[in-house]
C-alpha cells in the first residue's frame, strides 16, 4: 500500500491533516478491508458457526429418533408377524375343535378319521363361532362313507351288555 503523502502530495497531505487531525488516512487499493467489514464479516462467521453447530446438533438428535423409530418398527413388524403366526394356529385349533365337535354331533364314529377327510381349506370360521362349509362337507361325507357315521358297535355292545346286566338284576331281584 502505497502513501497517502506520496498520493496527494505535501501540500494537500497537510490540510487534511490539519483537518482529520491524528486519525489516520487510508486510499483504498482493493487490498484494504475497513475495521468496521472486518467485524461484521467475523460476527457473520460466527453466527453461521453457531447455526452449523445447531444444526449439527439437531440432525445428530434426528438421527438418533431415526434410529429408535426403525428399532420401534422392525419390533413393530416382528410382533405383527408373531401375532399372525399365533392367529392362524388359534385358528386351526379353532377349526379342528369344531370340526371335531360336528362329527360328535353327527355321530361319526371316530372324529379323528372323519376330521382328517375334512377340506379345511374352504371352510371359514365365522363371527359367531360357527363354521360355514362344515355341515355340507359332513354331510356329504356321511353319504359317500356312511360307514364312518352311526352308533359305534363297541357302544352298542356296552349298551347291550347294561341291559342285560340290569335285566339280570331284576329278575334275581324278582326270585327273591
């Protein structure tokens, strides 16, 4: 930077001089940057220090809610699978206990036989418990196997051999 002097000469130096008095006087070359922009330029930095450091703050706090939300749902979707897995067991057992429990009514001789020719896959339970395509797959099953439907022969004869057991008590009652 040149002098201010040698710029304007001593004649002109001095009546500004006179004038300014010891405040100094500066030409502006483009190298000089006033005291005044200098400060602001600082203050900005450091205003955009602090916004970069909130910031920074801010998206590490993110992160971390980030991180728990997808912890929350990989859980979330771990127990949704769990709970469809446990709904479709409760409701084959559901199905198979009703099933189970219509042959009874129909008087299927051995409900394991007669639930196993079932189609399971066709029948839905409803809300109030019932089956709906049970009934016309047992009653179809009771035409085409008849053989597995009616009084079980081993009932029968345990009913048979009551009677005559209590026929034979009453007569021995009778003779006495």
């Amino acid at each position: 930077m040149r002098n201010s002097k040698d710029i304007l000469g001593e004649e002109l130096y001095k009546k500004i001089r006179e004038k300014v008095g010891d405040r100094k006087i500066i030409i502006d070359d483009e190298n000089y940057i006033p005291r005044s922009r200098l400060n602001q330029v600082i203050h900005q930095k450091n205003v955009f220090r602090k916004n970069i450091e909130t910031l920074s703050n801010q998206l590490e706090e993110m992160a971390e809610k980030i991180e728990i939300k997808e912890q929350l749902i990989k859980r979330l979707e771990s127990s949704e699978k769990r709970l469809i897995k446990e709904n479709s067991r409760v409701k084959d057992i559901c199905l198979a206990n009703a099933i189970k429990l219509e042959a009874l009514k129909m008087n299927a001789k051995n409900i394991h036989v007669v639930s196993r020719l079932i189609d399971k896959t066709g029948l839905e339970i409803l809300d109030d418990g019932s089956v709906r395509g049970l009934e016309e797959q047992l009653n179809k099953l009771k035409e085409d196997q008849s053989s597995l439907f009616g009084r079980d022969i081993l009932i029968s004869l345990m009913d048979i051999q009551n009677s005559v057991g209590n026929l034979i008590q009453r007569k021995l009652t009778e003779n006495l």
